[in-house]
C-alpha cells in the first residue's frame, strides 16, 4: 500500500527509536499490519496516516511542568 512506512521509515520520519515504533504497534497503539519475508521473517508495516495521528495527539515526553 502506498500509505505504509516501515518501522525505520516511522522511526527516522519522527526521530524516534524501531523499537518504540514496534511496541507501540504490537500495543495496538498504532494501526499496522505484519507482511510475511521470505524465510520466516516478518515485516511491520505502519499506517502513515495513523502514526501521524498519533504524533499529533500523543503527550509531550518528559515530565510536565508545575
């Protein structure tokens, strides 16, 4: 599909680490999909208007202020 983003492409897109990107799919946080690779492997594949979604409303990191 032409609106999906590999977990590094979602990664690089928001300065943010794979393996945040991967947990918040497998949380069901963010719409994705699983392609099956040749031998065995797996490919997560992200939903690149749903990530922005999510961007856009998630809470700012770190702690808030007083």
């Amino acid at each position: 599909m032409g609106n999906d983003l590999t977990t590094i492409e979602a990664a690089e897109l928001y300065g943010l680490s794979t393996v945040y990107i991967r947990k918040l799919a497998a949380q069901g946080r963010l719409k994705c999909r699983l392609a099956k690779l040749r031998k065995g492997a797996t490919l997560w594949l992200i939903d690149a208007p749903a990530l922005h979604a999510f961007m856009k409303n998630r809470a700012a990191p770190g702690r808030p202020k007083k």
